[in-house]
C-alpha cells in the first residue's frame, strides 16, 4: 500500500507539474499519470492493489463534493435569480436529451444512453475558472453568470445521481417511483437545511476560541463523514451526505477557513480519485472506439455552446455575455467521472462509456482555453450578419428581462405561507418519526397491566398519566412548529392589504386560514392518535383545541419569534459580515446590471508603482476608461476619492467600467508591478560588532554626540568593556577606545560604516 500511495503520488506530482509548465489544467495532469501507472501502459507491477487505490478514490469523491458544497452555499441559490436558473435548466435538458439519442444512434442500450446524458449536461467548474484565470478574465462580467449556472448544475448533479441510482435498480422508468425519490430528496435537503442553520453556527460561535486549526480540521471531517453515513442510512449516495454538509458549513462563519484547511486533504485525495480515473483508461480500447469519441466531442462542445449561449440570452442577458457564457462550457467535468463510477458500480452501464467519457473530458479540457477565445470573433460575426431589427429585439428583451418589477401581493403573501408551511412541516414530521421511533417506546416501557388505580376516559391511572406525559412532550416541543404552521404570515403586511381589498379576497384568505388549520390539527391528530385509543370524533376535537391553545398562547409565540430570530440570525451572520467589509453594497453592483458597465475589486501590491502616487498622476481615466468609485485602506472606505488622494500599499481600489475598460486598468497594474520588479532588494537589518579603535573619530565622545544614528543610520544596542556588557547604554555614555559596540541597522550601510 505504501509502495502504490508512492507511485501514484510522486507520478502525478511530477507530470502535473510538466502540466503547469505547459500551461494545462492540472487534472489531466493526473488522469495521464493514472493511464501511465495503470495496468494497461506499463502493466500491474507499478500499481499491487488496484482495488486499494479505487477505495481512496472514493474517498477522493468525497472531499472534491464536500469542498464543491463548501463552495455552493444555499444562500447562493436563493439569490442566483432567473439567469443562472433558466440558462442551466436549457443546458441540462438539451444536453441529456442529445447524450440520449447520441447513445441510442450509436446503437448503446437505454441505460447507458441516460447515464451519457447525464454525464454530458454538466461542466467542469474547476476547469472553466482555471481558463478564466489564466486569461485574465475573471473580471469580465460573464464570470459571474458562469458561476451562477455550474452552481445550478452542481446542485441537478446531486439530484441526478440520487434519480438514477433508483432508476438502474428498479431498471425502469416508472414516474410515481420518480416522484417518490424526489420528494424523499427535497424532504432531506430541507430537513438538513433547517436544522443546520439552526444548530452549526451557533455551536460555531460558541465554540469558535477553543476552536483551533487542528480541531476545526478534524471537526469538519467528523461532521462531513457523520452526513455521509446518515445520507447512506437514508437510501441516498455518500457523495450526496458529503454535499449536503459542506453546504451548510458555507452559511456559517467558519466557511472561508474551513475551506482553507480542507484543501490540503481535498487537494491529496482528489489527486488520487483522478489518478484512478486514469488508470481504468485501456488504450486499446479508445482506438476502437474513435468514431463515439469524436461524435460525443463534437457534441459537447457545439451542444453546450448552443443550449447555454440560448438559455443565458434566454434569461435576459446580452449576446456578447450570452456567447461568451456558452463558449466557456464546452466540457464536462468532475461529476462526469462520478457518474460513470456509478453506473459501473451499479452494473448498469457498458464497460466501454467510463474509458470514453474520460476521453471526451480530456479532448474537451484541453480545447476550452482555444475555444473560448473564438466568442468575441463570434459575436462580431453575427453582429455583422444581423438585422437591425434583431439586434434592437435583443436590447429590448434583455432590458424588460432585467428591469425590476413589483411583484403582486398574492404571489408574494403565498410564496411566505407555502415556504413556512413546508419548512415546518417538514421539522415537524422528522421530530414525529424520531419520538415515535425511540423516545415514546421508552414510556410504554412503563405502563403496566392497568390492574391498580382510578379509571380516566376507560384508561387506568399509571397508564393514562404516562401517555398524557408523552403526549404533551411531542405536543410541547412542536407546537411552535405547529403554530407557525397554522398562523405564521396570516396577518403580515400582504394578508392585511389583501383583506382590505374586497370581499372576494377575503374569501381566499379565509380559506387558506382553515386549510392551514386543518393542516396543523392533522399533525396534532396524529401525535394524540398514536398514543391514546380514543375514538376519531374525540381526538378531532381535542385536536381543534390543542391548535386553540396553541393559537392563543403567548409562551409558544414568544418561542416561535425566538426560533425564527435565531434561524434567520445564523443564515444572515456571514453575508452581513461579507457586507460590512465589501467595498460597494449588492443594490449598488446590482443597479450597474441593466448597462454594460460593472464594478471589480483590485488590490494594490505593495511592489506596484501605483504606491505613492496621487490618482491625478496616474491618469488612469484617461488610460484605461475606468472610473475610480472608491478606495478601501484598513476598513476605511473612500468614496469618489478626488485627484489628490495618494495610493497606498495594500489599498483596494474599486472601479466600474466596461470589460475591455477593466482589462485596460488590470493592464496598467500588472505593468506597474513589472516595472518596479527591477528595483533592488528591499534592505535588511542586522546586527554588527565593531571595535573601536585609536584612528575612530568616535572615541571620547559620547554615544549622542557621536551621531551614529544619523551618519549610519544605526543605533547601538550594547558595549562590551572590559568583559562587562552594557545593554540598552544610557546616551551620555562614553565611547572609550577598545569598547566592542553591537550595532544594528540596514546591513549595507552597517557594513559601510563598519569598514569605513
């Protein structure tokens, strides 16, 4: 084992790093040196357990989805609007339908064909933004967008392992199983959710001083395996439990520095996935099978720059971001390989689609940076072929797309009691089934036969005080759940404009009411059905009652507020701490969107020619076009700084302009680096011994009068004298012939003055 962990890591070490020479994405970096050790180049003496190495591959898939989660944040998904969510539905439907009927032309089973699809309707997030990176685009608007739509399909990628897991063991297609899996799935997502952002960042919080890097690191780990096991005792993928956890440590405080202590561990583990990835490619059988392998290629890169260029214009963007966001997802990616691990592990899928699909990442990977440069060149093709009707269609649509307007109060009143309806719902089931299935048992432990005591309601004493107990435990601990299931936003500012609006209204309000009611007396109903044997009529009208009491309990409002107050406190916390130490707010970003102008962060190095200058000197409006909106130095903010505000090492400077702008002023910084990077080495400080001798001008002077400090910009920090050392001398000392002085100052001019 150690002999294989040797071999695969100093190998991938190695032609990754030839990778980076030649300017290539480190992944296939590691899927070559995982073909070059595998049993199928240079045979199995270099690799002994192959099954060994596939174990911590999947491993490997577990810290890339924990870290790809850390990065997810549900928050982001709420707030990716239309754009992300409508380009990404039309790349995943387009995309999988083509990897279907590619599959099925290639004459390949129906299963393997729906694998393919799934596998072809996702893009690599890591290999787009290393492009992006190395093109210096990550300040073009584009970029954004981009990040958006890998967020949605990231998410789909989860959903879709789970979807066709169940298919390839039911080996069908039928919908009610579909649904069933669904529902089961969002049930868990929103179950997790809520009690994550409940219980993490407080306990974070708590926490946080006792809370070291090496603690945090293996907390984290704990925490990601805890959900791994609890999404597997559940029926869904570990991969999945890994996603879930790294989600909801994005909503907390610690999410940044979780990440950052992760990535060694993803970064090990990762490679190795990755290296086993490699090692399943057999040689041969890519010759064979070259014709799928340039179709699927073929597919890929012009599918996605169709589907994504016409969901992202689709969603109300411009062509030129639209061309650029489709010319950027011409691969597939990570969840690829996943997918086909699991459709191999399943027994679903032809040995031949996982050597394939890796194929096509690779061929696709490498041709991302080239293709990407053909979207400008692109858009002034069809600008130049296009009506001006066209193109005044287009700006009209993207502007009605991107203009805010009011939404109507019905549709913002029922968004607020659906979501608080199935949010609590959803706690309120998870807590029945967890007391039902281990805490009640617990007190029937304790009812007896029923032989001694006074009759209530047909039931004897002990028996009935024992189930009343248990009863009102449930009943107690979810009836700030139940309450916010029957009245949470029935009378919010939206429920009281609707109702003074007319009578028709206010029978839609009423009804709604007495759904809700209905609703929370089912859960009660069924708390008080499963431990008394009344009869229905009964335990209908104490459950009309117990919402009642609910209704009007001050105790149980008072808890539903402070449940609500701490939920949304703990979701918040780390967007409002990013806001506090953003340089421009979201409104102000956001208003930019509707031109083509945006706001980008740059940080100034301390190496930079900018340092010292006054923003009238640069004439950086005049050079590049951009417009300096503000300056950020310590927390400080300076807004609209004037021409005579200086730039200082380690300022952000806060610009808005066009892309071809924004390249313009990261130009002028990267150039202002390279012309300071001739200059010297900044100098160093050391200390000197220097012995004073009779042809010294300095002996018979004392240390203040001999102006040391001054002439050699030094100060002394002791004198040795007859064997004695005085530390720290007192200025008025006098410098005697003989006397050891130990200097310290700038080693360049020390060394003049010292041999001087």
């Amino acid at each position: 084992m150690i002999q294989d962990l040797c071999v695969i890591m100093l190998t991938a070490g190695i032609v990754s790093l030839l990778f980076k020479l030649f300017k290539q994405p480190v992944v296939l970096g590691y899927i070559v040196a995982g073909l070059m050790v595998g049993p199928y180049v240079l045979g199995e003496a270099w690799i002994s357990d192959i099954e060994g190495v596939e174990t911590w591959g999947q491993i490997g898939v577990l810290f890339l989805l924990f870290s790809m989660g850390l990065e997810f944040s549900f928050k982001k998904l709420l707030k990716m609007g239309s754009t992300a969510v409508v380009a990404a539905m039309v790349i995943v439907v387009g995309m999988m339908l083509s990897g279907y009927l590619i599959g099925q032309l290639l004459g390949w089973g129906s299963m393997t064909s729906l694998f393919l699809g799934g596998m072809l309707c996702m893009s690599s997030t890591t290999i787009v933004f290393k492009a992006i990176e190395d093109m210096g685009l990550s300040k073009h608007h584009f970029v954004n967008v981009c990040f958006g739509i890998l967020v949605i399909e990231d998410l789909f990628a989860v959903v879709l392992m789970v979807l066709l897991s169940s298919i390839a063991v039911s080996n069908s297609f039928e919908g009610s199983e579909l649904v069933g899996e669904i529902m089961k799935l969002v049930f868990y997502l929103v179950l997790w959710f809520v009690l994550g952002i409940m219980i993490l960042p407080s306990f974070l919080k708590r926490f946080r001083k006792h809370l070291n890097d090496e603690t945090m690191t293996i907390f984290s780990i704990g925490l990601c395996l805890g959900m791994v096991m609890l999404a597997m005792k559940a029926g869904f993928s570990s991969a999945l439990g890994a996603f879930v956890m790294g989600s909801l440590l994005a909503e907390t405080l610690e999410a940044e520095r979780v990440e950052r202590l992760v990535k060694p561990i993803k970064d090990i583990f990762g490679s190795i996935f990755f290296v086993s990835v490699g090692m399943m490619i057999d040689p041969s059988m890519l010759v064979t099978h070259w014709l799928p392998i340039l179709i699927i290629t073929i597919t890929v890169i012009v599918g996605q720059i169709i589907f994504a260029s016409t969901g992202t214009l689709l969603s109300g963007q411009s062509l030129r971001v639209s061309l650029q966001t489709g010319f950027s997802l011409v691969q597939i990616g990570e969840f690829a390989f996943i997918i086909a691990t699991l459709g191999q592990s399943l027994h679903v899928t032809a040995d031949f689609l996982y050597p394939i699909v890796v194929a096509v990442s690779v061929v696709t990977t490498f041709l991302t940076p080239y293709i990407m440069r053909l979207s400008i060149p692109t858009l002034h093709f069809i600008e130049r072929h296009s009506s001006e009707g066209f193109k005044l269609w287009l700006e009209n649509y993207s502007k009605i797309r991107n203009s805010t307007s009011a939404e109507s109060l019905w549709k913002i009143y029922l968004k607020k009691a659906l979501v608080s309806v199935f949010v609590n719902g959803v706690v309120t089931i998870f807590a029945y089934v967890i007391y039902f299935s281990y805490i009640h048992p617990y007190f029937e432990s304790f009812i007896g036969d029923g032989s001694d005591g006074v009759t209530v309601l047909g039931l004897r004493w002990p028996e009935f005080g024992i189930k009343a107990l248990s009863c009102a435990l449930i009943l107690g601990a979810t009836s700030p759940l139940i309450f916010n299931i029957a009245l949470k936003h029935t009378n919010n500012s939206e429920a009281r404009q609707l109702w003074n609006t007319g009578s028709m209204q206010k029978a839609f309000l009423s009804g709604i009411f007495i759904l809700r009611l209905l609703l929370s007396m089912a859960f009660v109903f069924f708390a008080i059905a499963n431990i008394f044997s009344f009869n229905a009529g009964v335990i209908i009208v104490l459950s009309f009652f117990v919402v009642l009491a609910f209704s009007f309990s001050h105790s149980i409002r008072k808890r539903s507020r402070k449940l609500e107050q701490a939920f949304n406190q703990n979701f918040t916390a780390r967007e409002i701490s990013a806001e506090e130490r953003r340089a421009m707010r979201n409104s102000t970003v956001k208003s930019l969107l509707n031109y083509d102008i945006h706001i980008s962060e740059f940080d100034v190095s301390a190496d930079s020619d900018f340092c010292g200058k006054k923003l009238k000197s640069l004439s950086i409006r005049s050079v590049s076009g951009v417009s300096i909106v503000c300056i950020v130095r310590s927390g400080m903010h300076i807004f609209i700084p004037g021409g005579d505000e200086s730039i200082y090492p380690g300022d952000r400077i806060i610009a808005a302009g066009s892309d071809s702008q924004i390249d313009a002023f990261q130009k002028m910084l990267d150039q202002s680096i390279n012309e300071s990077g001739n200059r010297e080495d900044p100098a160093m400080v050391s200390l000197e011994h220097f012995t004073v001798s009779d042809s010294d001008n300095i002996h018979g002077k004392t240390i203040i009068d001999s102006r040391i400090r001054e002439n050699a910009h030094c100060i002394i920090m002791g004198v040795e004298r007859n064997g004695e050392y005085y530390m720290n001398p007192n200025p008025k000392m006098t410098i005697e012939i003989g006397d050891t002085l130990i200097l310290a100052g700038e080693t360049s001019r020390l060394k003049e003055f010292v041999n001087g």
